[in-house]
C-alpha cells in the first residue's frame, strides 16, 4: 500500500531555470492528489511519469498565481485525454468565480465535471475522506488566506494473533468478536482484547505547510507527523524580511518540524536567489538534522510501520 510524494516545483513566485513553481503529487494506495499547481505542472507530471487522469482530487492552498497557473492547463489536458469522472478542486474563495470564469471561456465543453469546494483557510477542518484516507485543512499564517493539508491513513483493522488463536482455542466467532476490538467473554473468563490482537502497522501521516510564517499552532496540528513539507524561501539571517512577507525561514521550518515532532522535513518554495539550495538544507539541520531538499522528480516514501517486535 503506497504512500509517497513527488515533487513537481520547488521554487518561490520567480521560477528559475532548474525550478518550476510549487506543486506535488502525493501517491496514496494507487490514488493520486495533486496538491498546489504551479506553472507547469502537468509538464512535470509528464517527466515524473504521472497520467494527469489519475489525478483524483487537487488541493490549492492560496491563491497566489505560483501555486494556481498551472491549474487551468491542465483541466484543459484532462478534457483532451478523455477524462469522464469529476475532479474536485479544495480551495480558498473566492477561488469559484476563477474556475467559472476559466470554464466559460475557455473550457464550456469539457467532457468531465469540475467540482470546487472552499476550503476555510481559518478552520482545522476534514476536507475528504475515503474507507483509508483523511485530508485535513491546516490554518497558515500568510498574506492572504492560506491553508495547509495533512494527509492521514484511517487506522487498519485489527489482525489476531494467530499463535494466540492456537494459545486459546478461539472459535470464528470470537475471532470474529475479537476483530471488532470487543473482549472475548467466556462463562469461565475473560479475554483482553489487546491479548489477542494487533494493528498490523501504524497510520501513516504528511503534512504540506505552504507559504506561512511559523505557527506553532499549525505545527501542533500536525503532531507526530511522518513527513512534513514546510516552505522555507529565506536563509535564517533574513528573518525579517520572511516575517514581513509572510514566508518562514529555513529555520523557521526546522522549528515546525521539532514542535511536530515530525519524523523527517523536507523544505522547498526557495527564493531565486539562492542558486543551491544546499546552504538553506544545511541552517535547518542545524536544529532537526531529519532535513531534506525538496528536489524537483525525486519521490519520498512513508514506508509502513508495525509496532509488533
């Protein structure tokens, strides 16, 4: 069951020759979700060997043109290739009278339903969910309305222990019982549940905190994450200038990530004016040494996780 992300765009408004701006695809048990399309996005789809049409639903954070402009193109590209089932798009308002104006224009006779729905950038707020997934709404703290998504697996059912089926001669039926996480009750005992059964991996978590400054809210929202993205445009000595536009620094993000106790950061959304990337990568390990580049075409995976010894 996989759970990785691709990165499409790692720069900020003024896109270079090696970065496109924001954009990811996060790959969830064969189910795709574009999260922010920046310009050019469905190019790096192409590179990165994503079909556009397995894109289920699109995330927009805000709506800045270098998380938005490539959003329209690509709508187009779904129609051309055939697309039939509907594409929700989660954004901010006034986002609704954008993609109307877009479809009657320029795509009235799309052969697929466009489905927007507004995300309350000041709400921690469950978006979209299936029988194994969640995607929350994380509240950011930029110029304008921002939010950002955490992407959680639903807990597994229960397995039962097979050597303990054999230590207690369980029948289907409390098999069965014990599967719905209740206790066996016998006439001569009783049987804990958590004696005989076990989640067969832990829930799997990412969190995308776009443009922000830090917030140590959005941070604790994300508790425990496995992976997080954080924006970090600025190195750690222009931190006033981050503060006034609304952006975080590279240790800006390292602090999210400690006050998460995430599990691993990866940062991006860098300035222009930092030809690599590396020196910003090197300021966040200084304080959450878990720090990695968002690359453009490189994928992160979150392996799955038991707690059974």
């Amino acid at each position: 069951m996989s759970f990785n992300i691709t990165i499409l765009g790692s720069a900020s408004a003024k896109p270079t020759v090696n970065r496109h701006p924001s954009s990811q695809v996060v790959n969830f048990h064969e189910q795709h979700y574009l999260i922010d399309a920046g310009e050019g996005c469905q190019q790096q789809m192409v590179r990165a060997g994503i079909n556009p049409l397995k894109i289920r639903a699109v995330f927009i954070s805000h709506l800045h043109g270098d998380h938005l402009y490539g959003l329209f193109p690509l709508i187009s590209t779904m129609g051309l290739c055939g697309r039939k089932t509907a594409l929700q798009i989660f954004a901010p308002a006034p986002f609704g009278e954008i993609l109307e104006n877009h479809l009657r224009y320029f795509d009235r006779e799309i052969p697929y339903p466009v489905e927007w729905v507004e995300v309350r950038t000041t709400e921690h707020a469950l978006l979209f969910e299936n029988k194994t997934l969640e995607v929350w709404s994380i509240p950011l703290r930029h110029r304008v309305p921002c939010a950002g998504f955490l992407f959680r697996e639903k807990q597994p059912p229960l397995n039962v222990d097979k050597f303990k089926i054999t230590k207690y001669g369980l029948s289907i039926a409390e098999i069965t019982t014990a599967k719905r996480g209740e206790d066996i009750v016998r006439e001569e005992e009783i049987i804990p549940n958590g004696e005989v059964t076990y989640r067969p991996y832990a829930p799997r978590s990412y969190a995308y905190l776009s443009d922000t400054n830090f917030s140590a809210k959005a941070a604790t929202l994300c508790h425990g994450v496995d992976l997080m993205y954080h924006e970090a445009t600025y190195s750690a000595e222009e931190q006033r200038n981050a503060r006034d536009r609304g952006h975080s620094t590279s240790t800006d993000a390292a602090k999210a990530a400690l006050k998460a106790e995430a599990r691993r950061l990866v940062i991006g959304h860098y300035s222009s004016r930092y030809k690599d990337e590396q020196v910003l990568v090197d300021e966040a390990r200084t304080l959450f040494a878990e720090t990695y580049p968002a690359v453009e075409g490189e994928t992160f995976f979150i392996e799955k996780r038991t707690d059974r010894p």
